[in-house]
C-alpha cells in the first residue's frame, strides 16, 4: 500500500460514516418529538430537568440508563411509584424509605418537587425500544397474575418487602403473611399503618380504590 | 531534544501527573461508599460529587497531558520554536484555574448536571478560550514553516475535532432524549473520534523517533488507523442511541458499526509491533517502549474487547446502566489514554532532562502495579455488573436488594483501587526524580 492509498482510506472511510451519521442525525432528531410525546414537554417538565441537573442527581442515578450507579435507575419510576409517594419521598427520603444506602434530604422546595414529578412523568412515557426490558421471570408469569399482583406490583411494595425472595428488606417478608395476619389485619395495616406501629415508615394506602383495596388484601391473604 | 521551546511541555506534564494523583483519590472516596452503606461524607461530598471530582480530573489531566504532548511534538515536526510560548504558559495557568473552580464549586453544589460536563456554563465558555488560545498557538507554530506532516496534520484535525464537538455539550436543550442525543456528540466523538486521532498522532510520532522506522510507513499507517476508527467510530456513536428514546434503526448501525470498532485498535497493535520489530536504530529508552507497547495492548482489551463484550443490543439491553459499563469504562480509558500520556511522559521527559531511563526500574513498577490492580478492578466491577443485570434485570429483584449481593465485588474492586493508587503514586514519585529541564522553574 503507498501513502495515497493510505490517505484515500482516511478521507473516505471518514466521509461515508459523517454521511450516514448526519443523515441518520437528521432523521433522527426529526422524529424525536413524536418518541418523546413532546406535546407533553411542558414549561414544568423543562423545569424539573433544569431542578435534575442543578443538583446533580444524575451523578448518582441513571437515567435512560446513563450517569452514576450508586443509586436506582429513574427511566420508567413513575411507573413504579405514584406522584403522592414521589413527593412525599423527595421532601425527606430516609423518613419514607429507610434503606441503608442513603439519599441525602436536598432540602428541595416544594416547586422544585412538583417540577421533578413532572419531569420523570414525562420521562416515563418516552419511546426507549422496550428498555429497561421486563424481568424474565416476571415476563413468564403474565396472563397468570391476580388482580391484587397488579396493585403490589404499580404500588411497589416489592420495594420495601420481600415476597418469594424478591424485593426490598425495609419492611417485613411478605411470603407466607396470609399464614401470620387476618385478611381484616391486612386491610387496616394498608389503610393505617401506624395503628399497628406507630414509628412504621410505611406510607398509608387509604387512597386505593375499594376495588383495588379488595384485590389487594385477596392477594396478600392469599400468601400462605 | 532540539528546540528550546519544547520544555513548556514540561510544565504540562507536572499538572497533569499531580492531577492525576488527586484524580485516583476521588476515585478510592467514590469506591469506599460502594463497599460501606454508612457515609460519613455524604454531607460533605456525596457521591454525586464525589463521581463528579473523580470524572473531571480525569478528563482535565488527560487533555493537559495531550495539550503538554503537542507543545513538545510540534516544534519537533514543524522544525521550528512554539509560536508564543507565554500564551502557552497562560493558557495552562487558565486551564487549571478553571479545573480548580469547577472542583471548588462542586464541593459548594455548583453543578450544570450532565455526567462528565457537570461545568457551569461560565466555566465551559473559559474551556471554548482555553481551547481556542491552544489551537490559536499550535496553528501559528505550524504554519511558521508549513511543513505539513502527516502526524501534524492527523493532530491538528484531531484537535480542531475535540475543540469544536465540545460546542455540543454547552447547551441546555428542554428534551432530554435530545440533550442525550448531543451529548454523546461531546462523550463519544471525543473518545472514540477526536481523542483517538490525537492518541494515534502522539504514538506515531513516539514510535518514528523511538524505533527509527520509515517515517513513510509510519505515516501510511496511521492514515489507515485513523480513517478506520473514524470510520467505525462515527457510526459507532449509534451504540449510545440504543435505548434513550431514539429510532430503533440505530440497534442496526450502532451494533454492525461499533462491532467493527476492535478492528482498528486491533491495527494499532499489530502496527506498534511491526516497527519495534522492524527497528533501524537501537532503542535506548525502553522504559517509554514498555508503556507504548502496554498502552496498545491494553487499549485493545479495554476499549476493544471489553467494549464489544456489551456492545451487541441484545447483550447490551441487559448490561446498560449497571457496573459493566464502570468496568468497560475504567479499563478503556487507562488503557488508551491514560497509558498514553504516561508514554509521552516517559518519551519526552528524559529527553528534556538528559536523564538516562536505564536506571528508571521504578517506573516498570508503577507500570507493573497499575496493570495488573486496573485488571483486578475492572474484573471485580465486571462480575458486580453481571451479578447486577442477572439478579436485577432478569430475576427483576430491586435495585438496592441487588446492591447487597455485590458487595463483595465491591470490596475487591476498592481494595485492587488501593493498588492502582500505589502504582500511581510510584509514578509520580519517578516522575519527579528524572529531574526538571534546565531553565524551567514550574
């Protein structure tokens, strides 16, 4: 090979790629607000990014699976935890979820939480190609779930307990709990917590629907 | 050495190791919070800062290094003195000013908030300066004799790359798939672009002085490497746009194009060896040998084979966002960029000094040391991260329940980070006693 072989490699190999990259660019950025549902992209959600970046959360949390490890990815959390308990947990995070490995209480304002709820809201709803994918295990119990798995699962209890070895350590093992506590026992711990311990962290679940309250207590009574 | 001029790179190289240093420090406070749940600094320096400090040193170490390399390269192919040697002494004082606010205002909460451009915009527009006083000083050296190699010309394009993609990391964009969209623009095209035009410049160089090759086929090759890593690289960017709310065409050309990119690193080694083989003259600094012929070796299994490990979509949905990446990350920048600087270091500073390398065994061991600790390391994040994405992605167990069962790995990756910090430590002790060049007080 000589040098303006060589050099022929270097310019052209260097082209075509700049080529097909901006033009996939370009495409790329032209459907963005149709996978990013930017109708939704309101002054609030710009806010909350804005609130996101100003105290650095992405340094320990990931999102869209990038940043810092240390600390949940936040992709698709608003699918996990409802706005209230997002809320209630950014004002004071070790008081709502007393893990081990610490969030520090940043002090926010209450704008600035309403901005980040908007914001991972919004976040929730972007098109990632099926990303993060759905556990393996809990892919193949589809179409096999009780109703009451549903709410455990959107309430995301199976972050503080455990049930069938998986889940969170915050809270009790909830794998054969229909064998220690009355379906009754149950329904008034998901609605008062604190009747039963007064220091429990754990948060009320008063305001889930009657129905979903029902399916609920079957389900974890169901656990002998 | 032969023009006079050279000696500021000096200058660049003391910044640089002693950043370097303190860089590794970050490193073992940020790993000790992943082995212990209580943190007694987290008032202080929480993680995110923590990470933050780690990231940024890194970064500005690596580019005063390359910055100290081009001052000490240029006049050598340009055949004449840096063009303004104040300016290149001001722009290296401006430079660690603005690494040191940056530092300073994240310990007080200061923070723009992207991973790796966490600078507030005042201090981004202070690097754009940085950057175009740099270009301005090099660009003027060159054309006092426009005499342009082909090294030259690989670095300068390189330069101008890196100067000009950092515009896309400056700006708040409301979307934040789209601010993730430009941003791999700045953390991408860097490292697998820019950075490795100025690496693979640095090293040909290194390599036409060290072994005495044919400057020709010295140069023939790195046309090739380069115009294959720009190949394979720009595409390539499409691995990062996998999952973050871009199309899904991207899982085609990020996976074909990135798993192509081994084959020029792969290139870079074969080609190391064939001119140490094919040697015309004696080398009498093999010191800075050892570190060019390890750099290639563990740029290719760092950034190569552990990048194409988790590089395919299909494995890659599994590991993203979890230790494999810190693993992958770690292993990739010591081998290519951290390894090269420290060869542009041990290349250019006995020349400088007149110190003669054959009684520098110490620096074998800090490279010894570093090696085998960032293997170590890389192999403990590497497990934790397998561990990770099975009992977290495929069980569906939580993500801090997932943290308990990786401790371990943690335990090993923070004990083997004691060890790259000894390793680094002996360098920079080394550094120190090869002397300084006469007249230079820095």
């Amino acid at each position: 090979m000589t040098l303006s072989q060589g050099k022929a490699i270097f310019i052209w190999g260097t082209v075509i790629s700049a080529v097909i990259f901006l033009g996939l660019t370009y495409d790329s950025i032209s459907k963005m607000p149709k996978r990013t549902h930017e109708e939704n992209l309101s002054d609030q959600v710009a806010d909350g990014k804005w609130t996101w970046q100003r105290y650095n959360c992405n340094d320990c949390h990931t999102i869209l699976g990038i940043g810092g490890y240390y600390a949940p990815d936040l992709t698709k959390v608003m699918s996990r935890r409802d706005p209230q308990w997002m809320s209630r947990f950014l004002k004071d995070p070790h008081k709502v979820w007393p893990a081990k490995r610490r969030m520090p209480n940043l002090h926010l304002k209450d704008d600035e939480i309403s901005d980040l709820v908007a914001f991972f809201s919004w976040v929730n709803g972007i098109d990632t190609n099926n990303w993060p994918p759905k556990p393996i295990t809990v892919a193949a119990a589809v179409g096999t779930t009780m109703p009451g798995e549903a709410v455990f699962k959107a309430q995301g209890c199976s972050s503080c307990h455990k049930l069938n070895g998986m889940g969170g350590d915050i809270g009790p093992d909830l794998t054969h709990v229909g064998s220690r506590r009355s379906a009754e026992w149950i329904r008034q711990q998901l609605e008062n917590p604190k009747s039963h311990f007064p220091d429990s962290p754990m948060p009320s679940f008063a305001k889930l629907s009657p129905k979903e309250m029902n399916n609920l207590v079957d389900f974890l009574s169901g656990q002998k | 050495m032969k023009y006079e001029t050279q000696k500021i790179a000096y200058q660049y190289f003391v910044a640089a190791t002693l950043l370097f240093g303190l860089q590794v420090i970050f490193g073992l406070i940020t790993g000790a919070k992943y082995v212990w749940d209580y943190d007694p600094l987290m008032n202080i320096i929480p993680f995110n800062t923590s990470r933050a400090i780690h990231m940024n040193l890194l970064v500005i170490w690596l580019l005063i290094g390359f910055m100290g390399g081009t001052y000490y390269l240029v006049p050598e192919e340009a055949e004449t003195d840096i063009y303004s040697p104040p300016l290149a002494v001001f722009q290296l004082y401006l430079f660690v000013g603005i690494g040191v606010a940056a530092i300073v205002g994240y310990l007080a909460g200061w923070s723009w908030g992207m991973p790796f451009l966490e600078q507030p915009t005042v201090l981004k527009f202070g690097i754009v300066i940085v950057a175009l006083i740099f270009l301005f000083n090099i660009f003027m050296t060159m054309m006092k004799t426009r005499k342009w190699t082909v090294i030259q010309g690989v670095l300068l394009g390189g330069l101008v790359m890196l100067a000009l993609l950092f515009l896309f990391g400056v700006f708040f964009v409301r979307n934040l798939s789209t601010q993730y969209y430009w941003w791999w623009w700045v953390i991408h095209l860097w490292v697998e672009g820019a950075w490795e035009l100025v690496a693979g410049a640095i090293i040909a160089f290194i390599l036409l002085k060290l072994t005495g090759v044919n400057r020709e086929l010295v140069e023939k090759w790195l046309y090739v490497e380069v115009g294959l890593v720009l190949f394979t690289g720009i595409v390539g960017t499409g691995h990062h746009y996998y999952w973050i709310g871009t199309p899904s065409y991207w899982l085609w050309f990020g996976g074909i194009f990135s798993a192509l990119e081994p084959l020029p690193i792969l290139f870079m080694v074969i080609d190391t060896l064939r001119d140490v083989r094919e040697k015309k003259i004696e080398i009498t600094n093999r010191i800075a040998l050892y570190w060019a012929v390890g750099s290639a070796a563990m740029h290719f299994l760092g950034a190569g084979v552990w990048g194409f490990a988790h590089t395919l979509p299909q494995i890659n949905k599994w590991t993203h966002g979890t230790q494999v990446t810190a693993s992958h990350g770690h292993f990739a920048f010591f081998g290519a960029y951290v390894m090269i600087n420290l060869t542009m270091i041990y290349f250019a500073v006995p020349r400088m000094t007149g110190t003669s390398m054959k009684e520098h065994g110490r620096s074998l061991i800090a490279l010894r040391l570093m090696v085998l600790s960032i293997f170590l390391m890389v192999l403990a994040l590497g497990v934790a991260g397998v561990v990770q994405a099975y009992l977290q992605r495929v069980l569906g167990m939580d993500y801090l329940t997932t943290q308990g069962y990786m401790k371990l790995w943690y335990a090993v990756m923070w004990v083997s980070g004691w060890g790259v910090v000894t390793g680094v430590f002996t360098y920079i002790y080394d550094f120190f006693s090869m002397g300084r060049p006469s007249g230079v007080t820095a």
